[in-house]
C-alpha cells in the first residue's frame, strides 16, 4: 500500500473519531440491489505474516444489513473489508471484523507453522464496478491495505442459486430486516429426526437472549430465523475423546487446542447455509450436552444446546460476535499469547490498560471511585478499573468486578457493556 493512503486512512479515521464528523450519507438505491455479493478467500500465513488468495464470488438473494448505516463507524475487529465505487473511488460500504485465522496467529502453534483458513466478506451487491479493499491492522491498530481486487457485477462468474437450500423456520421478530439485527441460526448436529427437537431449542434460546439486558428491552428490533441444516450424525466432533462425526459444518471441540473451544473452520459451507435468509448474525447451534462454545466479531457464534450453563453461554458468546466484546476473566486456561498490548488501549469497549481512559468507560465512572479500583465490598457494584481481564492477570482492566462476560452468570452485563450493546442494536436498527 502506498504511503500517502495509509496517511489518508488515518486522517478519516481521526476526523471522525475525534471531532463526532459522520461520513456523507449512502443513498442504497444509487449504489446496490437489495441483495448479497459474497467473496470468498483463503486467508494464510504464521504469527508473523498472512496472505489473500481469492477463491470465488457468490451472489446471494437477500441484503440483512443496514441500508442506512452503510459505513462502519466502531473502530473494532482485526480487519475491516470496504467497498469504493470505481467510476469515482468513492467509499459506499464498510464493516469491520475479525477471524479464526487472527486468533489462530495468537497460539504458539502460530509461530511454527504456516496454515490457511477459509474466510468471506458480504457486501451489498453493487449495480456498477467497485473496487473491493481488505485492511489489516498491524501491532499499533493501524489499518494496513493487504488485499484488493475488481467487481464486476454482470460478470459470469458470480455463482448464483449456489448456496445451500434448507427449510427455515421464523423464530421471533416481524421487523423490515434492513432496520433490524437478523439472527440465523444454523443447526449443527441434528439428524433429521431431531429437527423438531432444533426448532423447540431456537425458541428456547431466543428467550434467552431476551431475558438479557439491554435485549429485552429491544426485541422489537430482531428477527431470528431457524435453518433446518439436518446432518447425517448427531453431535459434533471430540478429538480429545476420539469422538468423530459426519456434520453440515463440521464443528469441533478442542478449536485451537483449548477443549472447550467448539468452533468450526469450514466457514463456506456456514455461509451458504445462512444465505437461506437475510442475517446479520450466524448463530450456530450445537445438538451436545458437553460444556462450550465460541464466537468471533461478525464471524459466527456457536453454543451448545444441552447443558446446565447454555443459557449464559448464548448470551456470553453472542457478546464477543455482536459486540465486539472482550473476555474479562483472566485466571483461565487459554491458547493465547501476547493478546493484550500494554502500552495500548485495546479495541474491545470492555477493557482498558489505562492508557487512554478518557476513550473508554471514564464518562461511566462514578465521583470518587478510584482508578483502579481496589477490590472492596463498597465498589463491587460499580464501574470502575478492576485489575485482570482478556485472559491478563496485571495491567489490563475491566469495567466492573462482575459481568456475563466474567463469570457464569445470567443477565449480568456490566453498564459498559450494556452501552456498547445498545449502541450496536441502534446501528442495524436505526
């Protein structure tokens, strides 16, 4: 990437983060048809390198995202794909994201080997030629241009009807999908004489995520839909316990070699099944009774439908997907090396290094409540700075001494990430 474009990214980035500039306003209708160009790519490399390598184009029927807020304005996730328009390079699309792939660059397994991940980004289908970006952002969080290529709307080679057929069920919600956070929810693990079984699990787990706040008090604002992906073996695979089974998504736990991980790195085939309807959100579904689960920034979520925590589990993890949010325990068992830098603020809303306080959750804090906070019956209930989280002991802090993105505990959010949630139900709703 050219020098004077990375000044250029940064310069917009400060405009608008520091002075409250919006960017000009996308008029749908002008630039795209109200369905989905995805674009699919293998993402490879070590800790140290990753490299693009296109695969394929696919046009799906329906657009779930906003038609207003078309341009991402969070500055989360590891990477952000943006869509200019060719004639006038102008900017008409944005959103920011993270993968398997970066969190896989995090293990010690990273700095030994090289490996590829299947990865996709969805844009609204454009009526004319664009130029498709991919960013990445380096050490220091700044947006590097590491992959770019054509669209061609009317070429030949969009695959269409392409994606998985599956019968789809409407779980909750009557909204217009584009003023509305859409949730498919892929079943993973179910046999076909289970499909029953799966539909009741989608009620059951959308209850769950409106016996949350703040999503209780916004149900209005989300359509959930079930995606009858009937699988030829029930459950998921177990490496740890030699257990292995034939699935639409082959989902697994021991992800990343931490057993209770439960996530799967065949992302295309997750795609093509969600395509069955407009989504904002891949929710993942998995018939097990075993404890786990996983979710990454507008990636895909994934829970399990049997155990006496799935509750908090849905909700924990629909946080990480959703909204950016970060873990907040710290004295756990984790592949992760060197997540945190310390003499940065962290992307995710939900933890801070003090370094920059003022960005994060200080409007939040309480007169009188110490920075950090020490770990006292009068501030346990408050927003503060408590010391540990995103997997660190020292020197990374988070906003209350407890939250759903802690413990195991049920409509808990903290009101830092209470904020942080609402403010992304606004951006798909407003």
């Amino acid at each position: 990437m050219k020098k004077q474009d990375n000044l250029l990214l940064t310069f917009i980035f400060l405009i608008f983060f520091t002075s409250g500039i919006a960017f000009p306003q996308i008029v749908f209708e002008e630039y795209f048809y109200p369905k989905t160009l995805r674009v699919d790519y293998i993402h490879s490399g070590s800790n140290e390198n990753d490299n693009y390598h296109f695969k394929q184009m696919t046009e799906e029927p329906f657009w779930g995202g906003s038609k207003k807020n078309l341009i991402d304005t969070f500055e989360y996730g590891k990477y952000q794909v943006q869509l200019l328009s060719k004639n006038d390079n102008k900017l008409i699309y944005s959103r920011n994201y993270s993968t398997l792939f970066s969190e896989w660059q995090t293990t010690a397994e990273a700095k030994k080997i090289n490996k590829a991940f299947e990865e996709t980004v969805a844009v609204p289908f454009p009526k004319n030629e664009a130029i498709l970006k991919i960013y990445t952002r380096d050490k220091k969080h700044n947006l590097i241009l590491k992959f770019e290529m054509a669209i061609n709307p009317k070429s030949i080679y969009i695959r269409k009807n392409s994606f998985s057929s599956f019968p789809v069920t409407r779980i909750a919600g009557e909204a217009d999908a584009s003023k509305s956070v859409d949730i498919a929810i892929l079943a993973e693990g179910y046999t076909a004489a289970q499909m029953e079984r799966f539909r009741e699990d989608c009620r059951k787990f959308a209850g769950y995520l409106f016996n949350s706040k703040p999503y209780k008090e916004n149900k209005d604002k989300f359509n959930i839909y079930a995606i009858e992906s009937v699988c030829p073996d029930s459950g998921t695979d177990i490496p740890g316990n030699g257990v292995w089974v034939n699935t639409a998504f082959n989902s697994s736990f021991f992800s990343l070699g931490l057993d209770r991980y439960l996530m799967t790195e065949s992302y295309w085939k997750v795609r093509d099944a969600a395509a069955n309807v407009p989504y904002d959100q891949i929710y993942i579904l998995v018939n097990t009774d075993r404890y786990g689960g996983g979710a990454i920034f507008n990636y895909y979520n994934v829970c399990v439908n049997r155990n006496p925590h799935e509750e908090y589990v849905f909700v924990h993890e629909f946080g990480h997907g959703f909204s950016f949010l970060a873990d907040e325990y710290y004295d756990s068992e984790t592949t992760y090396e060197e997540f945190y830098d310390i003499n940065l603020e962290p992307l995710e809303p939900n933890l801070s290094t003090l370094v920059d306080f003022d960005r994060k959750w200080k409007n939040l804090v309480s007169p009188g409540t110490p920075i950090p906070t020490p770990v006292k019956d009068e501030y346990i209930g408050k927003v503060g700075a408590f010391e540990g989280g995103g997997y660190v002991k020292e020197k990374v802090y988070r906003p209350r001494y407890d939250c759903s993105m802690n413990s195991i505990s049920v409509d808990n959010y903290c009101p830092v990430c209470v904020e942080a949630i609402t403010k992304m139900i606004e951006f798909y709703s407003d």
